[in-house]
C-alpha cells in the first residue's frame, strides 16, 4: 500500500509537470520576458541598463537607441537585487561585451533577498524566463537559487494572478508590446504633494550631512564582483539612480561611492535624486512615491539621454521621447 501511494505521488507530479509544460508552450506571454535575451546572439549592445524597476520605468532604452543614433537595452526585472543583477551580466557576458553598462543602484539597497524568495518567488523565476541556452539558464538558477525555491516559486507561477499574466496572449503570443525592452507605461498619476524642489534639497541635506545606511553583505559581495567582471572586460560602467521621492536613499549614495573607488573603469555616479527639480519632474510625474509614470519617464529618459549624448560626443536627435 505504501509503494502504491509513493507511485501515485510520483505519477501525480509528473503528470502535473507535464501539463505545466505543456500549457507554458502554448500560453506563454512572451511580453512577460524581458526582450533583450533573444537579442544578445544577434545584435551588438552599445549601452546596456541593468536593474529593477526604478531602472525600466524611468529609462526608455528604444527611444534612448533613437536619440543618440547607438544600440541601448535594458534588462531588468521587479524587485530584482544585486545578486540577480550580477547573474544576468555573467549570461550576457557568454554571448558579448557591451561597451557600457549603466547599473541601477537601487539593487544594492534594503534586503530584499528572503522576501523575494518567500512570496514573491515567482517573480524571481520570470528574471531567468528568457535565458534561451538551457545550460546557461541552469547555472543561473542554481547559483541563484535553493532547490526549494524552485518548487515554491513553480507552485506561485500557477496561482490565477501570476497565471493570467504569464499566459493571457493565446493565440497573440508572438505579439510583443511597444515596450518590450522593460519600460513599463505606465500612465497612473499619484499626485505628489511636495515640491520637486523640496525633495531634492532634503535628499542633499541628508547625504551633505554624512548619513549612511551601510548595505548588507551580499549585496554589496555582490555589486564589488559586477564592478570587477565589469573590469576584467574592459567594460565602462556607470552607476544610475533613478528618481524617487523618498530622501532617505542619500543614506546608501556614499556607501555607494566608497564601493566605487576601487575600480577604475566607474567613471560616472548619476544620482537623478540630486537633480529632480533639474529634470523638470512635477508632482503628476510620479506612479507612486518610488517610480515616476510615463510622462515622468519621458522627461527622466531625455535628460539622461542628453547627458550620453555629450559625454560620449554624439548629437541627440529625439525631439519627442514619450
């Protein structure tokens, strides 16, 4: 009797494994993968973002390649930490060598790390979706993740939210979005009721003043292994902080900056929070207090795309981003 109920287990998981295959091949929303992975075998980077979401919803990569006349993607996923990050540029790094990399910080701050693989677990596996060689997914996965998190994090991919989202394009599901490349439009106003002013100057009070908050470990193990394959490459990084409302990141700005004085090929630490007003951001420019919505983007997107363009030489040729 025994055996006979370990078998039905068994056959139930197999079953179940097969069928989830099975409707991933049919269903399967590919706007939910990040568009860079099929392209790193076929097109040479100039400028690739990496990050999480304070990275893909104020940058908009495709109107940023328009601008300045160089391919620029981004490859990012919510929530993602540094560790995430760090996988991904070893993938990348099997097929390429983009000249720059611009590495949104956000990724080293906070630790974020259980709850990612506790309830959000799904969402980590969506970051490795598009990987198309299996044997590099696979080393991924495993220096990414426990085996345990795989298992929880295939149980949350087959609750109705997660579901929907993953397989809501049959028959449509070679249609990918306009904004593929990780830009999320995002027209939601949350109306921010201080002004952009305001918010800068209490961010730069903080970070004048010497406050920090270190990062934990594994993500700053982290950030230093990125910087130095960066290196090892020849590959030019810059740091990026997106914009946010929220003045207590300046505590993380210089440990930041301690991290990025023992490699020289950091050239450039562009923190958006120190030139918000700068930027022309309002307060109808934001989502929610930590990401701006599409209109915010657009502003975001082409101050920083006229900072590229004179740093690296080259005209700036986008009259309209958004």
């Amino acid at each position: 009797m025994k055996y006979k109920n370990t078998l039905r287990a068994i056959s139930f998981v197999i079953v179940f494994c097969i069928l989830f295959l099975c409707c991933e091949k049919l269903f399967f929303n590919k706007n939910d993968v990040n568009s860079v992975w099929g392209k790193l075998d076929n097109t040479d980077i100039d400028i690739l973002i990496m990050g999480n979401s304070h990275a893909y919803t104020s940058l908009n990569a495709k109107a940023l390649s328009d601008a300045i006349g160089l391919e620029v993607d981004l490859l990012g996923s919510s929530s993602q930490y540094m560790e995430q990050t760090l996988e991904n540029l070893k993938v990348v790094l099997q097929y390429q060598t983009p000249k720059y990399i611009v590495l949104e910080t956000n990724c080293s701050y906070g630790d974020r790390k259980e709850s990612m693989r506790g309830e959000f677990m799904g969402m980590m596996l969506q970051n490795s979706d598009g990987i198309k060689n299996y044997w590099y997914k696979l080393q991924s996965v495993v220096r990414t993740y426990k085996l345990t998190d795989v298992f929880t994090g295939m149980f949350q991919l087959v609750r109705p939210v997660d579901m929907w989202t993953r397989w809501s394009r049959f028959p449509d599901k070679d249609n990918y979005i306009a904004d593929a490349n990780g830009f999320r439009g995002t027209t939601t106003t949350a109306v921010v009721e201080r002004s952009m002013q305001d918010v800068q100057d209490e961010y730069m009070q903080i970070y004048e003043a010497g406050k920090r908050t270190p990062l934990t470990d594994y993500n700053e193990r982290a950030l230093r292994e990125i910087l130095q394959l960066a290196q090892d490459n020849g590959i030019e990084v810059w740091m990026y902080k997106g914009p946010t409302t929220r003045s207590e990141y300046a505590r993380h700005a210089l440990e930041i900056e301690d991290v990025c004085r023992n490699y020289s090929n950091v050239t450039y630490i562009d923190d958006m929070h120190a030139v918000i007003a700068e930027i022309g951001l309002g307060q109808g420019d934001w989502y929610d207090t930590g990401h701006v919505n599409r209109a915010g983007a657009g502003k975001v997107t082409r101050y920083y795309g006229e900072l590229i363009a004179e740093r690296l030489g080259c005209g700036f040729g986008l009259e309209r981003i958004i």
